[in-house]
C-alpha cells in the first residue's frame, strides 16, 4: 500500500481520491489518469486497507474506486460496510469489475455506488465519472449545508424557566393533529414555535407554509387562502392554488390570525371542520388535509366579545394554546441570544467572529425590550456592523424606549445614598460650587457643593457620550434608572454644557 498525493490543481485543489484494486497495473493506470486531472490519490491493495485508509480522520478522502474481485472481502462487501458506517457512508463510491455481472452492477447501485463499469478502463470514461461524482457529492455537501443552516436560523434558543416549560408543551403537542393558538407580544417568536411543532410532527417531510394575514388586503385574502379559477374577478389571468391546497399533507401556519376578516373567518372554519374548500370563482369542492397552527398578538376572547373574531373558529384553533413568553421573563436567556444573533450574523456576512465585552452584556440584560426577541437581534446585528475587532460599550445604540429629558420632573428620586436633592437641585438650579474663601465669608453647604458638582460631572459623561445613557450608567458605575432620576432630578437638559 503506498500514498501518492500529487501536484493541486486548482479547480479541484482538496479532491483526494482512494484507488482499491489488487493489481498494480490498475491502480498506476487510474493513478495516472487521476493525477493528470489534477487529483491527489491513494491506493489500497485490498478492502479491508481501504477501509483502515478511509477512517483515517488525518487524510480525508473524496471518493473511493473499488474493485469487486479482491483478496478476502470483495468490493461490494466493502460497499455494504461504508454504507453502514455513520462517519463513512457519505463517501462516494465508484465500483469497477473485470468479469462484470448484470447482478453485479445492479447489487453495487442497490448498496449505494455511484457509478460502475467494466474493464479494460476507458479514460474519457473514467475522467468523466469521477469528475459528476465529485460534483454532485459536492452539491450535496453544499445542500446539506444549507439544510443546516436554515435549519439554525429557525432554531430556539432558551433555558429560562419560561423556555423550558414551552418546549415541554411543544414535544407533547407536536406528535398529534390537535390545532395550536400560539399566542405572545410582537417580537417574541412565534412562528419559531410554529416551524417546532412542525418539525418534530409526523408531518415534517411535507410543506410548511406560512400565511401573514395582516400582510394580505382584505379583499385578496380568500383567494390567496384558497385560490381562484381564471376570470373569477378582474385581474384574474389563470386558475391558482391557494395556501390551503399548497399545504395538502402539511402543516398552515397563519400568522396574525386576530386580524383575518369575518367572511374568510367562516371557510377557514369549514376548511377545518370538514377539510374541504372551494376555490373563488368555483362550486367544485376539494378535500385538503391539513394541520393549521395559529398565532396572534391580540387578545381573541376579547375580540370575540367584540364581534370582531368569531366564537366557534376561536374555540376550534385554540384546542391547545400555547403562550410565547416575552423576553423580560426570560432574561437569563439574553446572553445566549446575543451570541447566537452575533454569530450567525458575522458567518452571513463574512466577518470575522467578534467576542462582547462582559459591561456591555450587562447592559443588554438590564436594557428593557418591549420589541422582545426580534428588537435584541437588531440591536446585535447594528453593534457587529459599527464595532471593530470585539463589541464595547461605546458600539451600543441607546435605548429608545427611555429618554428622560421628555419626562416630567416631578418623579424625582434619589441617588445611590437614598437621599433626595435640596429643593434647589430639584427645580434644576443647582448653584456653581464657590470657592473656600477665608474668615467665613458666603460659601456653598456641602450638599449643594455635592450636588452641583455631581451634576456637572453627569453632564460632562453624557455629552462625551453623545447622551447615550445607557453607555453613561455603566461608565458612572450607576444603573440606568438612577441615572433617569438624577437627570430629571437634576433638571438636565440634552445638548447642555
């Protein structure tokens, strides 16, 4: 057995390929064909070398040539093995024979050979089976790829108390054909929870797919739900299948269900009753099965109170509500996310990993965030854009959501010692501290000194900081709702001093 890498090339520059046959002649033919292409090869006199070669985690190998006539285990038993092999059954195999069989080739595609023929070899043969194998094994590491990485994008994240009793309820209504109200504020994940409970259903090889119906104009909804045959109404060019007949076999998911009109309110209903629709502009009845997941930010009970969401259809989705908790419930998770957020958004964009300074993880978990989820990615994914090398404190966009300079000042409060400003500090006009000048003449007491000083130095941390308070809290070493009640305590003004 002997190792022979040859010279990259580079269009194919890390293509290793692994020659088995007990003739020499074979493999220096196939080696030098091979090389000629530009591939790196190894040979093997018999299967079980191979084998010992191709779980070498040292020297990856790209495909693998065998032969079926070797010493001791045959090619095709080698095959069978490969195939049953975890680590090893993604490698492809090309078989070749001198006393080929019908039975043979057939048996070699069963196990799983990508291609076989017959000796003597035919270069251009050999040239061009080797170069479809590597390429669709290559598509197919790319499509696996990319299977991955969708499959991450849509991946929960979470072990807050909160969390670990959503996935709970996820595993146990998953299995089932039971329907799910997801409910929870804007933000907080919801069609994460749909894509769960369809991917750990029976239903997961078939579609999912995804209905906004805030998005779609009232009087469009019943034909994008259900289709339309050609010329039902204007604009109408040719028959359409609706979201329910895509679906067939698979799972809806309507999304801001609160927001559906009342007269698509009832055929979803009979859609779900008696798994049937019609498409607009058609009396033909067409039977659908389908599991429909809901999700909304509203309150149904109170709109069905209302009138504005109908009592029967509310009951039938909400067979198993299940609640989307917010992320101020969940904060011990913030962490994670922003990691995740900033991993998968450097990997996106081809930037380099960046590590988050500890003050301004801090920050991210004291900040509040009515956008839950969804408002912590963006503000990640704008921090990975303006830092450099790792995130500081000085990348954090402020808050929007708290700006004590609109607020009014009669919320006055404390500071760190838990006493309150004189009563010139709270009408914002604390008095310059004075000089100490000698035998006793007017001076500041040393509360206002305190204070007057205090402020200044506030004003002057801010105004470095482009009033940004929630990076001036953590530079004053103070928390951020302190720092909201010396401003308005002290009467600061944006844009001052």
């Amino acid at each position: 057995m002997s190792a022979t890498p040859s010279g990259s090339s580079p269009q194919r520059p890390s293509s290793t390929i692994l020659i088995v046959d007990d003739e020499k002649n074979i493999r220096r033919t196939l080696q030098m064909v091979l090389e000629g292409e530009g591939y790196a090869t190894l040979e093997a006199e018999t299967a079980e070398q191979a084998l010992t070669i191709l779980g070498a985690p040292a020297r990856p190998v790209d495909l693998a040539i065998f032969d079926v006539k070797l010493p001791g285990m045959s090619g095709l038993e080698a095959l069978e093995k490969l195939r049953a092999d975890d680590t090893l059954k993604g490698t492809p195999v090309i078989v070749i024979s001198g006393h080929a069989t019908v039975h043979d080739a057939v048996h070699a595609i069963k196990l799983g050979a990508a291609d076989f023929f017959e000796k003597p070899l035919n270069r251009e043969r050999v040239v061009v089976s080797v170069r479809n194998v590597l390429d669709r094994a290559a598509l197919s590491r790319e499509l696996t790829g990319l299977r991955a990485e969708a499959s991450k994008r849509h991946e929960m994240i979470g072990g807050a108390g909160p969390m670990r009793k959503l996935f709970a309820e996820i595993e146990k209504v998953a299995p089932t054909k039971a329907g799910v109200l997801i409910t929870g504020e804007s933000g907080t994940g919801k069609e994460l929870i749909s894509r769960a409970i369809h991917v750990l259903s029976p239903r997961k090889d078939a579609p999912f797919i995804k209905v906004n119906c805030a998005a779609i104009p009232r009087e469009l909804i019943e034909s994008e739900l259900f289709g339309h045959e050609k010329g039902s109404f204007t604009g109408a060019q040719a028959r359409k299948r609706g979201f329910f007949e895509q679906a067939h076999g698979g799972t809806l998911f309507l999304d801001e269900i609160g927001d559906m009109d009342l007269t698509a309110q009832a055929k979803v209903l009979r859609a779900l009753q008696q798994g049937e629709i019609s498409r607009v502009g058609s009396e033909h009845v067409i039977h659908v099965d389908v599991r429909v997941l809901a999700a909304t930010n509203k309150d149904l009970e109170k709109e069905t109170k209302a009138g504005a969401f109908r009592e029967d259809l509310f009951f039938r989705l909400n067979v198993f509500p299940v609640r989307s908790p917010a992320l101020r419930e969940r904060t011990e998770d913030i962490p994670l996310l922003a990691m995740a957020f900033l991993e998968t958004f450097c990997r996106e964009n081809g930037m380099k990993q960046k590590p988050i300074d500890a003050n301004v993880m801090s920050a991210l978990v004291t900040r509040k965030w009515p956008g839950n989820v969804r408002e912590l990615k963006n503000v990640v994914e704008r921090m990975a854009i303006l830092s450099g090398d790792r995130i500081t404190i000085a990348d954090m966009p402020e808050d929007p959501h708290e700006n004590p300079f609109e607020e009014e000042q009669g919320d006055a409060g404390g500071d760190d010692s838990g006493e309150f400003p004189t009563a010139a500090v709270r009408e914002g006009s604390v008095r310059t501290p004075l000089p100490m000048p000698a035998g006793g003449a007017s001076r500041s007491t040393l509360r206002e000194y305190r204070d007057a000083a205090e402020r200044t130095y506030i004003v002057d941390t801010l105004r470095e900081l482009e009033w940004n308070i929630s990076r001036a809290a953590i530079v004053l070493g103070v928390e951020r709702t302190n720092l909201h009640k010396k401003i308005r305590a002290y009467g600061i003004k944006r844009g001052e001093g």
